[in-house]
C-alpha cells in the first residue's frame, strides 16, 4: 500500500508555480505549489522509493540544499507528516513565505551530490544562509568558516585563508562595504584579516571562556561580525565551487 511523507519548505529558494514531478537520483519527489491555501511542499512514496520517513526528510534536505547552493539562496524543511495512500497540498499554517518562479516545472535539474565532503558543505552553507536570513549572524558566521575546515585545519586552513581572501580582496570578489568594515577591525584588533576571522569569529562565537566573546544581545557586537558574515560567505562558495568541486548550475549532473 501507498504511504507518503510530506513537509513544508520555507525559503526564497525558486519554485514552480504548479505541482511537478521531481527526479533526484534515484528518487522521484513531487512538489507542490505554493497558494494562498496552501505551503509549498515536497512530496515521497515511502514504499515505491524503498525510503523509511526519516530517510525521507534527508532526501528531501539534500535536495534543498542543492536548490539553496545554485540560487544563493535561504531554504529549510519544515514540519510534515507521514501516512495515507494519496499525496495532498499541506493546509498553510504558517509564514512560510510563497515560493515561486516564472516557470511551471520543477527549475532544478541537479543528481545528489557524489562525495560526503560535498553533501556536507552544501548542507553547512544552506543552514548558514538561513541563519542568516533569520538574523542569527552568530550562528551564521560559525556555518561558514566550519566550510573551510571539512579538509583542512591549523597550518593548512590558515594558508587557505591568507591565499584566497588576498584573492578575493583583489578580484572585488567582496562587496567594498563589508571589505572596509572587515578590514578596519581587523586592524584593530591587531591581527591579520585571516587571523581575525578564526579569533574574533570563528572562537568567539564557538567558545564563552575566554575573550573575544561574541554576545547575541549586544548590537554592536553583532553588527561588528556582520561584515565578517559577509567575507565568510564568499570564501564558503569559493571553498566549495575550487576545492570541492561543487557547481552552480541548476541543470548540471
């Protein structure tokens, strides 16, 4: 007998405008519009698809997660449920926004990622634009510096760091706002602009026992991390499209 799982999805990832049928790997989805009545939603037959309803929500993470990456994009899962023989439109219940496009079809065309360093990146960079998206640039910036340590660590992250972000800087990769502000309080602090992102960044926000501390409350200390928000998140999609060989294209693969 038929049994679906379906959640909702939130986001401002693009979404078609009429219920389509989605091919990922081996898997095929429905996805189902948003409407004024209804959320939009992703749908799997457990039984045909070989899927218990736990597997089902990671399928349906790591399809997000693609469709997060190549827009650029906040996406996230919402609450669902499971059982019946028929799929059917969730009752909207919630602000979860209208996800749209101006096609009808599904606008992703996209295999599940190959490598468990890749599906591990793209599900880093799109929990990290949705704390973004949600204000929790803390969190966010956490999100993706941790990007940058799925191969590498110590020696080897910081001469990352000190390559790519001179790149960057150089190539206008980063928007001139947040690069001066960046620049700035990294001078003083004293420290190096790759430095200061591991320090004032990456410890600050991970650890509370010793300075520099980032607290969520105070405004100026959010506000000070919010430029280095912003470099973490180019270095994160420089990281991801270089090194681990992750494209951008919605029809590739």
């Amino acid at each position: 007998m038929a049994e679906w799982c379906r959640c909702g999805v939130a986001g401002e990832i693009a979404w078609p405008r009429k219920q389509a049928i989605v091919e990922f790997g081996n898997w095929e989805l429905l996805a189902f519009p948003s409407t004024r009545d209804h959320e939009p939603s992703l749908h799997i037959e457990l039984t045909r698809n070989k899927v218990s309803a736990v597997g089902a929500r990671t399928i349906f993470n790591r399809l997000l997660s693609i469709c997060s990456w190549c827009d650029d994009a906040p996406a996230a899962l919402l609450d669902g449920d499971c059982g019946g023989p028929d799929a059917y439109p969730l009752a909207r219940t919630r602000r979860s926004g209208h996800l749209t496009s101006i096609i009808d079809a599904w606008p992703y065309h996209r295999a599940p990622l190959a490598h468990p360093d890749q599906r591990l990146a793209v599900a880093l960079y799109r929990e990290a634009v949705w704390l973004e998206y949600i204000s929790s640039i803390p969190y966010a910036a956490l999100g993706y510096f941790k990007i940058l340590e799925i191969r590498q660590g110590g020696a080897g992250r910081k001469t990352w760091l000190d390559h790519h972000l001179q790149q960057a800087m150089e190539l206008g990769e980063i928007d001139d706002f947040y690069l001066e502000k960046f620049v700035s309080a990294a001078g003083e602090n004293g420290l190096s602009p790759a430095r200061y992102l591991y320090e004032n960044c990456r410890l600050a926000v991970a650890h509370a026992a010793k300075a520099p501390v980032v607290d969520p409350d105070d405004a100026q200390s959010v506000r000070d991390l919010s430029a280095s928000t912003q470099v973490l998140r180019t270095l994160a999609r420089k990281y991801i499209c270089v090194d681990l060989d992750v494209l951008e294209d919605h029809w590739q693969g």
